[in-house]
C-alpha cells in the first residue's frame, strides 16, 4: 500500500494571534509551531493502514524550512519517509494542492490522509482539491475508516449525524477527532527523525487565486454584566434576554 | 447574461434553513452585482416538492437537475452537476453553505471551474457592485478579507451568520440535463446515521454548553432540559468531551465545531481560548460559573456567578413559567 499523509504546521492553539505590522499575515514572534492536530490524526491513520495492509507512509508538506519540524513529528511517529516541497512565499490551498497533486501524479498511491482542515486557515478543502485535481474519490470529514481488499467503508460527520459512505481506492481521506488516537512518538521514531531527510522539491504549484488583504482581530466586546450570583438573578436573567438582547 | 447560483441542500425532503440564508444573501448580492439569481436543487425525485419553498426567499429562478441515482449523495456527480450548471448559466458567483456538503461542493466546483474558494465566511458585502469577503482564520481568533482573483467566484456560508429574510415569488422552475460518467457515482452515501431529530450545535440558533464540571453523561439531563424549553442544542467543552460525557460532533472550540448562535450559554466552563476560538462570535453570551474570575466572564454579556446545578433548573423553571 503506498500511503501520503500531507501534513501542516500551524500556531499552538494556545496562540493569542496578532496582526503583524502589514496587516496581512500574523506577528510570528514568540509563536511557536505545531503539526496541525487534525494532521496528527492523519498521520496515525495511515500508520494504523500500512500496519494492517503493508507498504509506506510518505509525508508531505508545502513550505519554507519551518515545516521542517512538522515533517520530524511525523517521522517520529513512524511515518517512513518524507518529501518537502520548498517555497518561501505564502501560497493559498489550491496552489498548494496543486503542488502536491504534482508529485502524487508520479507516485500513484493508493490513500492520501490530510487533516480535516488546518486550525490556522480553516478552509477545509484540501482534501478535495487534491481529489479533484487528481479525479480521485474523497471522503471528507471521516470518523471511522475500514478498508477490505480495495473496498473503503467509511463515516463522515454531518450536522446532526453521520454518513456512511462507501468507495475504492486511490482515494484521499481527511481526518476527524474521533477517528483515532494519536501515538506519542517512540524513541526509535524520534532518532529516525534526526536522520531521515526529506526529499526536497521545487515548488510548481503555480499562481495563488486568492489573498489575504487584509487580517485583523476580531472587535472586542464591550465588558458584560454580572446579573448576580445566587438563584435570585435567574429572573432578572430572562428579563435581559428578553428585553434587552431579545433572543429569546 | 452571467449570473449568480445559489446551491440549496436538502435533508429529509425539506430544504435546509441554512439554504434559505444564502438564498436570501445571494438575491441582495446579485442585485448589487447586476446578475441573475438562480436557486440549484440536486437530488432524485424528491426535488421537485421542494422548489415552492425554494422561492420563498427572494429568487424565483428555480434550476433543478434530478436523477433517481442523485437522491443519495455522491459527492463526485453532485459536483459535476453543479459544474455543469454553472457553466450553463454562465455563473460567476456561486453560493453554498458551509456545511459538510457546501464545503465539499465548494472545493470540488472551485478546481472544475478554475474558481476562487473562500470558504464559511461570515460577512459578504457587494454594495457597489464590488464583492467584498470576510471570514474568520485561526479558528475566530482573527478575521480576514479575502480577495478573490479568478473570474469566478465560489462561497460557502457560515450557517446562522446570515439572516433568512422571506419574500414568497412563485417559481419558474427550469430542469437542466446533466450527463453523469460511472466515475461520479464511485463515492456515494450508503446510510445515514442521525440521532433521533437531535439539532447540531453548528446550526442550533441557541445553544446550552456544559464543561468538565458537570462531572457525568447523565448531569447532562439538567442542559438537555434547559435547551429543549429554548429550542436549542447541546454543546460541550473539550473537558467534556474528553471525559466521555458527550460525543465529540458536540465540542465547540478550535478542534471541534466554530459557531455563531443567536443565544450561547456557557455551564461551568472555564473559557479556556480554544474553547472561546469556537464560540466567541456568538451574537449573545451567557456564562454560568461559580468562579468569578473564570476567563469566561470577559466574553459574556451577562454572567451569574454560582452553581450552575442550582441556576440551570432554575433558569428551565422561569422559562418554562414564561411560555405559559
Ligand atoms: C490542541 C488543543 C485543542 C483544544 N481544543 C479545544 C476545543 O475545541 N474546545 C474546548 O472546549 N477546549 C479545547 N481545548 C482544551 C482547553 O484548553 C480547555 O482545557 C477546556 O476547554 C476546558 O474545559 P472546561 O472549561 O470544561 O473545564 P475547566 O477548564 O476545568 O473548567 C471548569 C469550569 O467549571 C467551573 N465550575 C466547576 N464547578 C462548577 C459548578 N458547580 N457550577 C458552576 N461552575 C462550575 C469552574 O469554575 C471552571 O471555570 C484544547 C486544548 C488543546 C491543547
């Protein structure tokens, strides 16, 4: 089985984000980067694939050389090998989608696991940007994920429920919580990381079809009120509602 | 004449309320934009009972593509027939919601358009004639214009950020012809597993959320309750979640669902920043928290500050009082 996990690095999710100074991207300073926890998620999927099925776990990832340490997680959680396509620009999804597609075109694997969608652009539609650009199935949003032979029974989450979805491989898959439980990494894992280079690859993903203009924070909320602190404001509580903020 | 294709989704044989946001949104856009209006419904035979209501909210150009093979969802064929649609109509701008379908859609209908995306926005303005995006990035803490380059332009709508306004027309109702290949039905939906009528958080117009101090899946009765007299869904912290007293579809935050209610009411939960990331665009906020310096307060409009086992069943009481 050859299995991609495409992978990326976002903020910590403890990050308080600021705008930086072109008003644009965010103020990087003190930030510091992690592999998207939905990736994480990925990441184990393919693992758990190739430990019932056979074959290997390449990840990839689109960037400068800060993904670097997003790559040696995954490595470090057993991913077998890894392939870094380099670019110092801020690249939108399809651009680097399409970048990706590129080189899955030559390497015709069977499953790629993305995240669900990354908690720094919340776009969510890697996955099937990379299914389109290379007419492939797709499920989105999975929750459970069986494979038999080259028959995929899978759920994704919906409002309200599930659907349980069924396909063949090649196919790409993005990666819910509730899917799995990530593995720490090993030690065996995490020396592997510290020697196992990357493949590095020119970017050719092409023009962006979108920009950020402008990025700011949200406004702030001008200060609540305290209705009280005994069973005795629950009146007064629905009064406000009522009243004052009318959503009830 | 280009124009302007909102995608309605249906469930159940009913179309969703939030199909009838992004109609509304799409009939003031494309006026501002000077395109035709167009409302998409894909499905089996099931569609044509709905295009009545699908007029109901300002567009009265009804477009429908049904296949008794379409009335269970293949993502692939559903996105061929929108494609096609768009081409067909010379769509410039395409409206979807942000759900689990409209964000599928959205990206497909982009890469065979050679479209822009900008997905679950929350603010859409065209006044002018000149579109303008905004959506929220690093899971709400920060909001950003979008600029979308390419000629066509797909969105998806955050469900609830957009109100629904009515405005009944009688429908023309156009059926367009959609050549589907065996490769667009090679992913399909086979069942559809929902909890008995339960309303989702991210569609919910209110919502009662409960955290790690509710201590178990059955202290839960007491939230359950209190939305059921407002109509609401129940949400839940990570804490919560974590701790096995909900599923995960109900974990609001930065690794669960981001949404904008109406009404949030926050039950013991400390409002911790990935648990704010995923609520603090609420239009209004309630915090019960017996700790007066929980993080929670500094978003909420109004708080009380005490035990929320005493407060919740009182709260049901007075509501339950009122509506009589
Ligand atoms: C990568 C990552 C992703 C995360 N994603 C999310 C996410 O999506 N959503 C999320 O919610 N969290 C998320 N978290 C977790 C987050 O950091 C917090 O741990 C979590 O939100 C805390 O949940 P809580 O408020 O229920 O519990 P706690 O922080 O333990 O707070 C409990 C609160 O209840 C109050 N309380 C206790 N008893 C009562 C009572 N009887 N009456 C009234 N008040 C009472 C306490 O005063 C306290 O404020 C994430 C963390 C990480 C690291």
């Amino acid at each position: 089985m050859n299995i991609f996990v495409c992978v990326s690095q976002v903020p910590d999710t403890a990050t308080r984000i600021k705008p930086a100074a072109d008003g644009k991207t965010i103020d990087k300073t003190d930030v510091n980067f992690i592999l998207n926890p939905y990736d994480e998620i990925a990441v184990e999927q393919a693992l758990r694939v190739k430990e019932a099925h056979g074959g290997e776990v390449t990840v990839i990832s689109v960037g400068d050389d800060t993904v670097l340490n997003t790559i040696r997680k995954a490595i470090a959680m057993g991913a077998d090998k890894a392939v870094h396509i380099k670019t110092q620009e801020e690249v939108d999804g399809i651009s680097a989608a399409r970048a990706v597609a590129e080189i899955l075109k030559t390497a015709n694997p069977d499953l790629v696991f993305t995240g669900k969608e990354s908690v720094d652009s919340n776009s969510g539609q890697f996955a099937t940007f990379l299914a389109a650009l290379l007419d492939i199935n797709v499920i989105n949003v999975a929750v459970k994920f069986d494979l038999t032979g080259s028959h995929i029974r899978a759920e994704r989450e919906i409002e309200g429920g599930k659907e349980v979805v069924e396909t063949s491989l090649p196919a790409v898959v993005s990666c819910q919580k509730g899917l799995n439980e990530p593995r720490l990494p090993t030690l065996k894992g995490i020396m592997a990381s510290k020697t196992k280079k990357p493949e590095e690859v020119a970017f050719s993903g092409g023009a962006s079809w979108t920009a950020i203009t402008e990025l700011v924070k949200p406004p702030a909320k001008p200060a609540g009120k305290i209705v009280g602190a005994d069973v005795s404001a629950v009146t007064a509580l629905v009064d406000l509602l009522h009243n004052e903020a009318k959503v009830i | 004449m280009s124009s302007l294709l909102i995608v309605a989704e249906h469930r159940n044989g009913k179309l969703k309320k939030s199909s009838f946001e992004a109609i509304s949104k799409g009939a003031s856009v494309a006026k501002d934009l000077g395109l035709t209006a167009h409302v998409l419904l894909v499905g089996g035979n099931e569609v044509a009972g709905l295009t009545a209501e699908a007029a109901n909210y300002g567009v009265s150009s009804i477009l429908t593509v049904t296949d008794p093979k379409l009335s269970a969802y293949a993502n692939r064929a559903f996105a061929t027939a929108v494609s096609e649609v768009a081409k067909a109509k010379s769509a410039t701008v395409i409206l979807l919601s942000a759900t689990a379908l409209g964000r599928e859609l959205g990206a497909f209908v982009s890469v065979k358009l050679d479209a822009s995306l900008a997905s679950d926005c929350t603010e859409l303005h065209s006044a002018g004639g000149n579109l303008k995006v905004i959506r929220p990035v690093y899971t709400g803490k920060a909001l950003s214009t979008v600029e979308l380059k390419q000629p066509v332009k797909v969105i998806t709508l955050r469900p609830n950020a957009f109100p629904a306004v009515s405005s009944p027309s009688s429908p023309s109702v156009e059926a367009v012809s959609v050549t589907f290949s065996d490769k667009d039905f090679a992913c399909k939906v086979v069942d559809t597993i929902t909890a008995s009528g339960k309303l989702d958080v991210a569609e919910a117009e209110i919502v009662v959320s409960g955290g790690r101090s509710l201590g178990s899946a059955e202290n839960f009765k007491i939230l359950e309750d209190l939305a059921a007299v407002l109509g609401g869904a129940v949400g839940a912290s990570r804490a919560a979640v974590d701790s096995g007293y909900r599923s995960h579809e109900d974990q609001v935050g930065q690794t669960g669902k981001v949404i904008s209610p109406k009404l949030y009411i926050a039950c013991g939960i400390s409002g911790a920043i990935q648990h704010l990331a995923g609520m603090s665009s609420s239009k209004v906020i309630v915090a019960i928290n017996k700790d007066k310096e929980a993080p929670i307060f500094q978003i909420a409009d109004y708080g009380i500050v005490a035990d929320l086992f005493e407060i919740v069943p009182a709260l049901t009481e007075e509501l339950k009082k009122r509506s009589h």
